[in-house]
C-alpha cells in the first residue's frame, strides 16, 4: 500500500484533492496538513511515499517544508501545488527533486495522470527493491553452501584447485598463511545451535564453518597475527563454549589441530583436532594437540607406527580379523610394558583414526571414532575398541552391499536437470542417501572431475545457448543459469570458454565491434 500526504492550508481544497485520488486509486492511504510544520511532523510519523504540497501557505511554505522534509527522508517524493502567480516557485521545488507539478484549477484527467505517473514510478522501484532484496538473500544462501564446500574440499582432500580460488574470493574472510582446525563436538539435540556458532565466529571474521556431520562441527581458523595461535586458539573456543552452555547440555567440546603454514597442510590440523577431542571428560571442556602426553621410546610405539603402515592393504582387501587381531595384540602390548592408560587409550585411537581415514579416501563414510570415556583398565579398552572396529567393519559391509551402480546416473540427471538451482555436496547427499566426501570422491574417480565443474559445464552450456537470442541481456542468463553476480559468471565462462559472454555472443551472431 502506498502512503499520500495532501498538503493544503484549504480545507475544501484537501477534501476534493482527496476524493479525486481515493476513486481514482483505491488503494491509496492518505493523510493530510494544513501547514508546512504539520507536514514536516507527518513526514516522520507517517512516512509518507508520496507527497502533494501545495506551495502557498501561511507560515512554513511549500518550498521550506519540502526542504525540510528531504533532509531526513531523501526518498520522498514530491508533485507540487501551485497557483499560475507563483509558478515560479516550481522551479526551484523542481530543482530540490520535486517529480512534477498540478496547477490550480486542474481537470481530473490531468490530476489522475499527474500523481498515477509517480505513483507507478513508486511500484517500479518497490519491484527492484524486492528483486535485490531476493537476489541478496540467494547469494548468503549461496556463500553458505560455498563455505561448507571449501571446508570439505581442504579437509578431505578433494581440492580442485579450478575452481577453489574463485570460490574464496566470494567469501568475505580473509585467508591468512597461518591456519589450524578447531574440531566441535555438538551434543545430540543441539543441533539448532550451529546458526548461533556460526555467527560467533563469523563477527570475529576468523574462520570458516564446516557441515556438522555426526555430532562433529569442524572450523578451519585463520591465524590472527595480532596474539598468539594459543590464545586466539582459546579465547575462540571460550566463545564458541558459551554458545553450547546457555543450554546447560553436557557433552561439549573442542579438540584444537596445529597452526600450519598453509591450507594444503590443513588435512593434518584435522586430524590432530580429532584426536585432541577424542577425550570429553576432562574438567576444561578445550584441549590443544600440543598438550597431549606423547608416548615415545618403547618397542610397543614402534609397534604401533609399523602397524599403521599395513592398515591401507588391509583395509582396502576387508581384512577386519586380521586389523582387529593386530590392534588387540598392540593393547596387550602396552599393558605389559606397564604404559600409562590414558596414552594407551590416545595411541589407540590414532590407530582407529587412521582406520577411519583410509576409509574416506575409499568414499566410505563412517562415524569419527571416539572414546566417549577414560578407560579405566586395559580390560575395558579392548572392550571400546573392539565395539568401535565392529561398528566399522558393519559401515564398510553396508556400504558395499547398500551401492548402486546408477548412482553417478542418478547424480549427473540431477545436477543436469537442475544445475540453475545451488546444488551442494549436501543436495546430492539427501538426494541419492550418501555422504557428501564420498559423492566428491565418486565424481574424482568415475569421471575425472569435480561436482563442481560439472555444475558449471551444465550453466555454461545453458549459457551458450541463451546466448543465441539477443534478446537477453547478460544479467538475465546470469540469474536463469544459476549465478547471481554477472561479473562472476563471466569470470567462470571465460575461464571455461576462453571469452567472456559478449565476445562469445559477437562471435555467435557474426557481430562485428
């Protein structure tokens, strides 16, 4: 609905001004003033879109009350009022951004097409604001999938360095040399509180949010240069903490990887984030990998560094009695050599991570493997860790038996028929019931390319085809292909086409420059 404000010191004048615009456009809300100081009061409770000011009125005039009015509220609009003795006024309204003028008397007719022109004007500019309103929103919506993207992509490995540069480029953190991982542990139930985490980490612009998957939330961090990896580490967890505890639910906490020197080294930040979350029960609800006891000097740690060696074959051949029977073996050898629980337990657990890893490469995803608990004698360790390979080995079956052969069909359909739609590793995940690592994983090997780039081969080819009608402007393809900034669509067609969308269009049509 559009707001009218009829300025006249004429009540009669008001009246019929009022009566005329009511039948003409129904729609209408109108107010009126009998003085410039009036309308200046309206104009800030009422606010007005459209604004008649009759210019002769005693007191604040027509002209000083527009004057007045603009200065706080510049997107007013304004016809004024005039008698032929004082047209002259109208000039200098005009020149403040008055949109026209209604002499007195005027015929209906011309009074009806006078304020319809602005008030059409009024609807035209509401349907672009919408449009930009509804174009802004797509585009967080979009650089939160980007995000979540990236973070899988580095920490997975599955970088495609194709298009991992234009996608940072989106996103309004600034990447530093220095990074770490901080990973989340988020107790079931609290699901709903990763917006909230991601606004507290997005306000201190240091980091950048994973997919909570499995109860784990992991965040790459960019070193703040300003403190120390420790501090910032620390004061970042805190914050992130607070979060989880205005809850008061039991089961928070953050494991914190290594500063590295660059993302191509953030997989083994992870890792150590992983590990150093494996035990939730200590009192400070935090722990950085530094600050775990390292067990060094014993035939049983050699031990357990040759046996993570042989686990890729055995994995990889489902060799589960034999990785099962060398793991309890390794336990056992611990516990003679009279090693404190909690390394024993730590060194285990890398173990199983390790397990858990060669798995991912293999497009099998499982549940991060986890001691909930201290172990409190070597008896209960083999115990968890024989429950926790039996879960593994059940993931690994399952998925080999679950498998279909269409799947890579099901996918390519998918992203064809609806590639102008933000499609994320986590829109295929739901569509065809597997995990977004091993849909990256299943495009790298089956077809030698990355979801991503065959998303944009999708859009590009749309593109071209549109292309063929010169009817459509650039910024309509861009938003009917899926992009919603035309200078970034370019940039990805000339990166694919090796022209930018006009230079293809020239040559397409037989342009000439």
């Amino acid at each position: 609905m559009i707001k009218l404000l009829i300025v006249d010191d004429e009540q009669i004048e008001r009246e019929g001004m009022k009566a005329i615009l009511s039948r003409s456009f129904p729609d209408l809300l109108v107010e009126q003033a009998n003085n410039g100081y009036k309308a200046v009061e309206l104009a800030s409770s009422f606010k007005p879109d459209l604004v008649l000011m009759d210019i002769q009125m005693p007191g604040m005039n027509g002209l000083e009350a527009v004057e007045e009015i603009l200065v706080d509220f510049p997107h007013i609009k304004f016809i004024m009022v005039t008698a032929f003795d004082t047209f002259n006024y109208v000039q200098s309204a005009l020149k403040l951004g008055a949109k026209d003028y209604i002499l007195k008397p005027s015929k209906v007719s011309e009074i009806r097409t006078t304020v319809g022109k602005v008030l059409k004007e009024i609807d035209e500019e509401r349907e672009l604001q919408a449009e930009s309103n509804t174009q802004r929103e797509m585009l967080q919506k979009t650089l939160a999938l980007v995000e979540t993207d990236i973070v899988t992509q580095l920490l997975f490995d599955h970088v495609h360095e194709v298009h991992l540069s234009m996608l940072m480029e989106m996103l309004d953190i600034r990447a530093t040399s220095e990074v770490f991982v901080m990973n989340v542990m988020v107790p079931n139930g609290m699901e709903h509180l990763y917006t909230r985490i991601k606004e507290k980490v997005r306000i201190t612009k240091s980091g950048w949010m994973g997919a909570l998957y499995h109860g784990q939330l992991p965040i790459i961090i960019f070193r703040d240069e300003s403190q120390s990896y420790r501090s910032q580490a620390i004061s970042l967890a805190r914050d992130i903490l607070l979060v989880g505890n205005a809850e008061q639910k039991a089961g928070w906490f953050i494991g914190i990887g290594n500063d590295c020197s660059s993302l191509e080294e953030i997989r083994q930040s992870y890792q150590e984030a992983i590990i150093a979350s494996s035990t939730t029960t200590l009192p400070v609800k935090y722990r950085l990998y530094q600050d775990i006891p390292v067990l060094n000097g014993t035939d049983s740690w050699q031990q357990a560094k040759n046996l993570k060696k042989d686990f890729s074959d055995q994995v990889r051949l489902g060799q589960w009695d034999q990785i099962k029977s060398n793991i309890i073996h390794l336990i056992q050898a611990y516990e003679m050599d009279g090693i404190q629980m909690q390394q024993a337990q730590q060194v285990i657990l890398e173990a199983l991570w390790s397990i858990w890893s060669i798995m991912s490469d293999m497009g099998i995803e499982t549940a991060t493997p986890l001691f909930h608990y201290q172990a409190p004698n070597y008896r209960q360790l083999r115990s968890e860790t024989s429950n926790l390979l039996i879960d593994i080995k059940h993931t690994y079956d399952k998925h080999y038996e679950n498998l279909e052969a269409n799947t890579i069909y099901q996918i390519k359909q998918y992203i064809m028929e609806n590639s102008q739609k933000n499609i994320s590793l986590e829109t295929l995940s739901n569509k065809v019931g597997l995990s977004p690592i091993y849909i990256s994983k299943l495009f790298k090997e089956k077809l030698g390319i990355n979801y991503i780039d065959f998303l944009t081969e999708c859009r590009i080819e749309k593109a071209k085809k549109m292309l063929a009608d010169p009817e459509k402007s650039i910024k309509e393809i861009t938003l009917e292909v899926g992009y919603h900034e035309p200078n970034y669509f370019s940039k990805v067609f000339k990166k694919v086409c090796n022209n930018t969308p006009r230079e293809y269009r020239k040559t397409l049509l037989g342009l000439k420059d």
